[in-house]
C-alpha cells in the first residue's frame, strides 16, 4: 500500500512574492498523504527563506537546490527523480490549487480505477480561461489514447502544458518520460510522450488548477536562451519520431507538436541579431545528428536543409533572410489601410511588429482581450481588447487594417469571427504565422 497519493512538484527562481500564495493553496487542504517537492533553480532573492519556514511546519515539504540556474525542464527531473508519490502533480510557482481539490481529486481517482492520465481542470487570466469544453469532448464512454489524440489533432487546442494533467508515475518510469533539460517549452516534449505511451486517462471536471498568466511571466521570454531552448526541444521531438513503438497516427500527432516548435523558432529566431545567429548555428552544427533521418514532408525541408550544409552559419542566415522576406510578403497585403493594428499581445507580435517597423508601417495599436494586459503598453503601444478597438474605429473602419498573429487556427477563427461581426471585411483582415 503506497503511502503518499501526491507528488506536488513546483520548481521556483526569484519567486517570493507568489511561493506563499502557492504552498498555502495546498497545505491548507490538510492532505497529509501527499508530498511537496520544491526545486530551488538558483534564487537570487528570499525565497529559500520563506519556504525554509513552511517546511518546519510541514513535514511533507522536501527542498532541492540547483548549484547554477539550470531551467524549470533540469528542476522538474530533478523533482521526479525524488518523487515518491503514486500521481505528479505539476505547480507552477506563481499559480495555485482550488480549495479541497486533492481531496476531490484522490476519491476521482479511486473510483475511476487509477487511470494513467487525469485532465485537469483549470481557469486562467489569458483566453481561453477554461478548459471545460475539452474535458467535456474528451469524456468518451470509451476512452483511449488513440481518441484523445485524434480529438487534439483534429482540433488542434492547446494541449502542451504539464500542469493540464496528473500522471501516474509507475507509468512515468516505465516509459522513461522526463522534460528536456532546457529554459523554456519544455512541456511541449513531456505532454505528447505522455499522451503517446498512457494506456487511460479520466477528465476531472472540477476546478482544480488555477494559471496565473503575468506579463514577465516565463512565457513572455524571447531571448536568445529561449530560442536555442526550443531548438534543443524540437530536437527530442525528432527523436521521440524515430521511437519504432509510435504507430503512425501517433507519429502524426507528434509531428503537429514539432510544426508548433518549429514556427516558434522561427518567430524567436526573426528577434535574433548577427552575433546570436552565429551562437545558434554553433549549437546547430553540434547536434545535427539529433535531426537526421526524419522524414517530416516538404515543408518542413528548408529547415531540414540547415543540416546538410557544410557553413551552417550561412546556411542559417539565408534561412533566417527568408522568414523575414516571407512575412514582409503577407503584411504587403494590408499595407494599403491608414491605421494598422496587431491582434494579440505575444513574441509573436513582437517578430511581426520588428519587420513592419522596417518596412515602415504605421502601427496604430494591440488588441488582446486578456484581462492582465488590461490598460498595459507593450512595445510603447497601446493594448486594449475588442471593444475598446471598436469604439475607437467606429468612425474610420474603412480605414483600418487588422493583423492576426496568434499561432493557433482554432483561436484566429474566432477573432475573425468577432471582427467580421463588427463590419470588418475579408480584405481588411490577414492572419500572419511564421
């Protein structure tokens, strides 16, 4: 008989002023079966203070500190490795659960039998807030992971964050799932292997998780460290491709993840300078090997083509030449229009907005109906959501151009959709992805 239900792991770094919030979100539960696991990645402030007291009072506190600051994929191995509870449950240092959800969640488990996999519930401050609809759609009579993964491929929802899910952690060791030990998008390889090797899975449609979305939040990272951050993850998806277990409709689903990763190197890769791209194509010419025989289609080959070159570094300018050149082709198209505004505050933007700005385009502001940016600048332009947007283009709608830039389909339809339902026309519109 196990004795803890609950691993809680929560890496921090420089996190004192949200830690408190998180760890009296769980121990005011007064679950004592469970077990919290804080990964130190080299703090720099009090936080080791603060914790240090709360593991006094609470004897299921374990700390572990990293030397270096090593990244949140290093700190969660770390965790796992120490981890002794029968499901994982992942925190981030800034967010918190819902009152009584461990509890909630234990009885949950039990009565569906200790699946491998359990959805979570969970709200956010950044659109979509919820997740109920997906857990509603995945609550098949039946449930697999050939129907799990077919629903996410179909419609394409974000699915790449590991707080989404507890994971049983017989099944965590048996199949060797661990992060990439990397600074950021470490999820996005840890989630789909996930996904691929559970054998069942239950939806807990009870508030559960609640996101915490900040602007300098760890997400918003667009430096150098980010961009070879997903390059050394697109580089474990390749090699979870060539995992010969994967049947093929597996190995599509991966792919779809891979495509995601790709176009965010891309877009981080458009905000790089000379002296990065020379460090990045370094890093590239070191594990190529990484990248060989994976056959992903012809799109994905000028990518491809960085590795068979002989002057990576060249090889690698002329790559980064085209991004820019391609999406200097699709803003053209709106060009035309006296006020242009960008849809959605995100790294994304900032790539699109640093070509226009070359191209001399007139921006006139950012539309993002996130609460957190609510009355926020972003690249000393004014955010505002969708309503404030139409009282202010009421008057010269015919003046005004959108750009789209938010990677995914399902969330582009929806903002054309509550444009065109403005009055804003098809050739006003363009959505831009890199």
């Amino acid at each position: 008989m196990f004795t803890k239900k609950f691993s809680i792991i929560i890496p921090f770094y420089n996190s004192k002023k949200y830690l408190k919030n998180a760890l009296n979100s769980i121990v005011n539960q007064k679950r004592h079966n469970i077990e919290i696991i804080l990964v130190d990645d080299a703090s720099k402030d009090k936080s080791i203070k603060l914790i240090s007291k709360f593991k006094k009072k609470f004897k299921y506190i374990k700390i572990l500190r990293n030397k270096i600051n090593s990244g949140v994929g290093f700190s969660r191995n770390k965790a796992l490795k120490n981890a002794k509870g029968k499901y994982i449950i992942f925190l981030d240092s800034d967010d918190y659960l819902f009152p009584k959800s461990l509890l909630k969640l234990e009885n949950f488990i039990k009565k569906k039998n200790f699946p491998d996999v359990v959805v979570l519930k969970h709200k956010k401050t950044t659109y979509p807030v919820t997740n109920s609809k997906l857990l509603k759609d995945l609550d098949y009579k039946k449930k697999s992971s050939e129907k799990f993964i077919k629903y996410l491929y179909k419609k394409e929802v974000p699915f790449s964050d590991c707080w989404f899910i507890a994971v049983k952690r017989s099944m965590i060791l048996q199949n060797n799932i661990f992060f990439p030990n990397t600074h950021f998008g470490e999820s996005e390889y840890f989630v789909s292997k996930t996904i691929c090797f559970m054998r069942s899975y239950s939806c807990f449609n009870q508030n559960f998780y609640f996101k915490n979305d900040r602007i300098k939040s760890l997400n918003n990272i667009e430096s150098l460290t980010a961009t070879v951050s997903v390059l050394e993850n697109l580089s474990k998806l390749t090699q979870l491709l060539k995992n010969k277990k994967l049947i093929l409709s597996k190995r599509e689903f991966i792919k779809k993840y891979f495509k995601n990763g790709l176009g965010l190197f891309n877009t981080l890769l458009a905000l790089r300078n000379f002296n990065e791209l020379k460090k990045i194509s370094k890093f590239i010419y070191k594990n190529k090997n990484y990248f060989k025989n994976v056959q992903l289609g012809k799109k994905y080959d000028n990518f491809f083509s960085l590795l068979k070159k002989k002057n990576i570094f060249s090889s690698l300018i002329k790559y980064y030449e085209k991004i820019i050149k391609t999406k200097i082709i699709e803003i053209k198209k709106i060009k035309s229009y006296k006020d242009i505004y960008v849809y959605s505050k995100s790294k994304y933007s900032t790539a699109i907005i640093k070509i226009m700005k070359k191209e001399k385009f007139k921006i006139k502001g950012i539309i993002d109906d996130s609460i957190i940016f609510k009355n926020e600048q972003f690249l000393n332009y004014k955010i505002m959501n969708i309503k404030e947007f139409a009282r202010n283009t009421r008057d010269k709608m015919n003046e005004t151009g959108i750009i789209i830039t938010h990677p995914k389909l399902i969330i582009v339809k929806k903002i054309m959709k509550s444009l065109k339902n403005l009055g804003f026309k098809n050739d006003q519109i363009i959505s831009v992805k890199f």
